[in-house]
C-alpha cells in the first residue's frame, strides 16, 4: 500500500510523514510526500529532528506532484489546512484522501527550547497516528470503513 502525505511546501510536516511512516512501516507499506507549491528544500530542523530521533533522512527531499505520477498513491494524507483545501490532482484516482491536521513546528520563532519542543511533539503526534494505522485490520476494512478509522486516527 502506497500512502501519499501531503502538504503546502514539502518541507516539513509531510517530510516528517513519509520518514517516520517509513521507519516503521511493515512490509508491503512505503509513504511518499509531496507539496502542492513544494519549497525545494527541506528545512534544515525537519532533517536534525529526524536524525536525533534515528530516522533515516536518505531520500528526503522537496518534491511535487510529479514525484509519484506514474504510481499513484492508494491513500492521500494531507497534513496541513491549505493542502486539505486545495482540490486534489485528477491523477489520484480513485485514492483513499483524509486529513490528518498538523500544527506547523517552522511557525513557532521562539526561542530553541521551544522550537524544540515543537517539532518534537509534532513527530509525537505522528508516531501515534502511523501506529494506529499500522494496526487497523486492511483485510477486513471496506473503502467507508478505512475512511472512518482514518478520520479516526486524526483526532489522536
């Protein structure tokens, strides 16, 4: 199954994303991230929060729609509030799309301890959420009833 996280510039949240879901996806799970404006590069304090945390960084980068054009996604995530608005290129098909909002750590202009402490709860909220993911029973889940529990899964 190939899950799409989505965001504005690609250079944070959905970075954050496709990493964590990455690391600890089973076999047969692979994530992607794309942006809808993609910023071109990552910033900076996604890839040291990723790296503290022992989550591979090889392969990140700041990317677009084209990125998965001949593979689309099974199900789309976006993970901010202009993305979940924006309507969703006629190539995703017949994907699965849900919304899991995420406050964006690069807006807190703080001082260290609290960006810190920001994009460190934001991988938190994350890793709750691809667990919860990662333990829902897909055999037995309709397209409604995956839909349900990943609207679910956003409120953790």
């Amino acid at each position: 199954m190939k899950v799409l996280f989505m965001c504005t510039a690609n250079s944070c949240r959905s970075i954050l994303s496709e990493a964590l879901f990455n690391h600890l996806a089973p076999a047969g799970f692979h994530a992607i991230s794309s942006g809808s404006f993609p910023k071109g590069q990552v910033l900076p304090r996604s890839l040291s929060t990723l790296e503290a945390a022992g989550i591979s960084t090889e392969g990140l980068y700041s990317k677009g729609n084209e990125a998965f054009a001949d593979s689309p996604p099974d199900i789309v995530i976006t993970v901010c509030d202009k993305a979940a608005g924006e309507a969703c290129p006629v190539y995703f098909g017949p994907a699965l799309k849900a919304h899991w909002g995420l406050e964006d750590p690069s807006d807190i202009k703080d001082d260290e301890a609290h960006v810190e402490a920001a994009f460190q709860a934001t991988l938190e909220i994350i890793e709750t959420r691809c667990r919860a993911f990662f333990e829902l029973p897909f055999a037995t889940l309709g397209h409604a009833e995956l839909k349900a529990e990943l609207d679910r899964i956003a409120a953790l």
